[in-house]
C-alpha cells in the first residue's frame, strides 16, 4: 500500500508541470487551480495505521475505481486520512 501511495504522489509531482487550470493528478493548492469539475484534494501516505497529508492534487471525491475512470485509465479510487476516498494516478 506504501508503494502504491507513493506512486501516486511520484505522478502528481510529475503531472505539476503544465498551465492552469490544472488536470486531474496535478499538484495544486486550492480548487481554483484545477479545471472544471476537479477539486483539489489531499493525498495520503499510510504507514501502518498511521495517515499523513503528503501533498494535494486536483481529483474528484470516489466511492469505487469506476468513478475514476472518466480521468483517465490509470486512476484509481484511494483511501484519504479522513472518511472521503479520491482519485490519484498510478505509475505505468
């Protein structure tokens, strides 16, 4: 689980690159970055039971891999530290 959260934070550092608005798994610091229909939302690291905000990136709010699918093939719908989930990006 580790790993793949840190996939996930190595693909939003990289998506940082580009003009705003911002897509989906791009680092941001507030919604208004991010292009329509994405909020910018923190990205969690678990170790063990233990939770922490490592950064934020423009997602929406998932349930299931599914509602990540309309950002593309490789999100995938990831615990936060709170109750909500997001969608983040893995590595290929």
């Amino acid at each position: 689980m580790v790993r793949t959260m840190l996939r996930v934070l190595a693909v939003v550092i990289l998506a940082a690159c580009g003009t705003s608005p911002l897509p989906a798994g791009a680092v941001c610091k507030q919604t208004g970055d991010c292009d329509s229909n994405l909020m910018c939302l923190d990205v969690a690291q678990f170790s063990g039971s233990a939770c922490s905000v490592v950064g934020k990136a423009c997602s929406v709010v998932c349930t299931t891999d599914t509602e990540c699918a309309p950002l593309g093939s490789s999100f995938h719908c990831f615990a936060g530290c709170g109750s909500d989930k997001f969608c983040g990006a893995t590595a290929p």
